[in-house]
C-alpha cells in the first residue's frame, strides 16, 4: 500500500467533518486567513513609513507569516538582509576592481569602496548582535548603538557613491558602481527605519 495514502478510518472522518461541521472548516479557513490578513496590513504599515514602501513590501511581504507583526523579527530580519546583501556587494565590487584596463583613479576609487562597504559588514554583524542581547545595557541604549551603526553603514555607501562623482571617471564602471551600491543602500534605510520602529514601540 502506498504510504501517503490516507487510511479509510482517516478519510471517513475528513469526510464526516466536511459534510457534517462545514462552518467549522470555513471559520478554520477564515480564522488562518485574517491572521495573514494582520501580518501583512502589518508589513505595509511598516513599509509605509519607509522612503521605498514599494521596495519594502515587495522585499518582506513574503516574510510575513514567519514576522507575524513583530516589530524586532522585521528589524532583525531586515539587518540580515541588508548585511547579506552587503556581503555580496563587496564581493561584486571586488571583482570589479581586478577587471583589466582600470585607471588608477578607478581601481583606487574600488578599493576605498570596497573597505568602506567592509565597514557596512562590520555595522550590521554587531547591530543583529546587538538585536538578540537581553543582558547588561539598558533597551534604550541597546537601540541607540545599532541605530548608530546602521546610520554609520548607510554613510559608508554614500561615502563609496561619492568616490565615484568625478566626471572623468568611466561610464561604466560608475554605473555597475551605483547599481551595487543602490540597492545596498536601500535595504540599509529600511532597515533603519525598521530599527526605529522598534525602538519607539518600546
């Protein structure tokens, strides 16, 4: 017999409770449906005090079932997400700085680029380290340093942006620059945003 199958003892039930309790499978549907319902409407409240609500809603609606309109999970996922798109920047830029042909000014404007995004790395790694301690400091000074990290990483990406402002530079090369950094710098405002939401719902 085929183990996925169900048993007919299984099936006469399921039978029974749909032809004999249909409202209770309805309001069990309606019941799982409104409380997806809540985690998104608490996403897009989120997102809409965001600069990209778009963006936002589009990068973590998805996520909602798993955020269940907590404040700190949507921080926190948030900071792992922009540190793992950090991570991969920094590979990207990497990789750009060793392309043949680079003007020295290019290939200096990628290694200050590259060890400012490190920098980015370092802020979010202690800021969701930050996110999970319960000892020691105060919630409020807590909060007060990774938003001071996160404010620092965001600065970093401009400053990397910025390196790059020179008319004299090439096309490309800025435009792969900006692209990479963009996005980085993004998530980098939501997850801002989103660490300020938490520290004020407390």
């Amino acid at each position: 017999m085929d183990n996925s199958s169900l048993s007919l003892p299984a099936a006469i039930f399921i039978l029974f409770l749909f032809t004999t309790h249909p409202n209770y499978c309805l309001s069990a549907r309606k019941h799982l449906s409104s409380e997806s319902d809540t985690d998104t409407d608490f996403i897009r409240s989120s997102c809409n005090a965001t600069i990209y609500p778009d963006l936002c809603f589009a990068t973590f609606s998805s996520y909602a079932t798993e955020i269940q309109s907590d404040s700190k999970i949507l921080a926190t996922m948030s900071l792992t997400l922009a540190l793992n798109t950090t991570l991969s920047a920094s590979q990207t830029l990497t990789d750009l700085g060793k392309t043949q042909g680079l003007e020295p000014k290019e290939a200096a404007a990628l290694h200050d680029c590259v060890e400012q995004i490190s920098d980015s790395v370092d802020e979010f790694t202690r800021s969701i380290s930050e996110m999970e301690e319960t000892q020691g400091k105060s919630f409020a000074f807590r909060m007060s340093d990774v938003e001071t990290w996160v404010s620092a990483a965001l600065t970093d990406e401009d400053t990397c942006i910025d390196g790059f402002s020179e008319n004299a530079m090439d096309a490309d090369v800025k435009a792969a620059v900006a692209t990479v950094i963009e996005k980085v710098a993004q998530l980098t405002s939501i997850s801002l945003a989103f660490v300020n939401q938490y520290a004020g719902s407390k």
